[in-house]
C-alpha cells in the first residue's frame, strides 16, 4: 500500500501498517509537524508520536518505525548534523535507547536532514535478541521510504 502526505511517501512492505499524520494545532499556535508510523504489526488508532500506545503491543518479531519531523530552524544545528535517511545496524540498538523501556525491546533513535528538513528515525524492535534478524525488516521499511 503506498501512503503519501506532508512530503512523505512509503510503499509498505506485505503485512505492514502505517500512517501519516500532523496532530491539530494547538491552542498556543503550535506549528505541528508530520510523523510517520509504519509496523509489521497493527497499529492501534490511538499512538504518541513515539510510539506510545503501540509499543505495549508488539512481540519478539515486531518492528515499529517512526519518523518526526521538526522544525525548520533545526536543520542547521549539531544535532540534525547527519545528512539522508540513516541506516541502522544491529549493535546500534539497546534496551536503553527506548523513551518507555519495556522488557526484552530494544531501539534506536537517529537525527538527520534530508533536502533541508530536520528528522528523528525512532525504531522500536520487539526482541533486542533478535535484533540481527529484525533490522533487515527496518532497511526494507527504510527502502520504500521517500522524503520530498
């Protein structure tokens, strides 16, 4: 199924369920920017732009990818320094780098520009001992993904 929205566009893989969306502006003029959430499980109707909400659901071999924008005045700073969609690797990933540890995950996170726009990768997997197997899930996630 291919999504498109916001200058994101993703060809998901077999079996994958994603979304993108911008939540509604807040009352204080928030300028709310895109998230992308894509799974090899489904996605509940109800998620935090981390993932909250879909995290507690995943087993051993699930993989949940999110991708955050921000701002504009981002992408020139040490933080946003990388440039294009990163590629992950298996002893990238740790029990440590999730924002809610849940047991026996493990995940990644990665800021980066690409044409000007400041990104965060979020990568949950459901198994960090089978974090080997389930990375290559993520890279073809990744391939199908296209910022514009």
């Amino acid at each position: 199924m291919r999504l498109a929205a916001h200058g994101l566009a993703v060809d998901t893989p077999a079996g994958w369920d994603a979304r993108i969306y911008r939540r509604a502006q807040t009352d204080a003029g928030e300028d709310n920017h895109p998230v992308l959430h894509a799974a090899n499980f489904p996605l509940p109707a109800e998620r935090g732009d981390f993932g909250s909400g879909a995290v507690h659901l995943m087993r051993g071999d699930d993989v949940l990818v999110v991708l955050i924008e921000y701002g504009a005045d981002s992408a020139d700073t040490a933080l946003f320094a990388n440039r294009g969609l990163p590629r992950p690797r298996a002893n990238d990933f740790d029990p440590r780098m999730l924002q809610r540890t849940l047991p026996g995950q493990s995940g990644g996170q990665w800021f980066f520009t690409n044409g000007g726009r400041a990104f965060c990768l979020y990568v949950v997997l459901g198994s960090h001992a089978r974090r080997a197997h389930l990375v290559p899930r993520v890279h073809e996630l990744l391939d199908r993904l296209a910022i514009g």
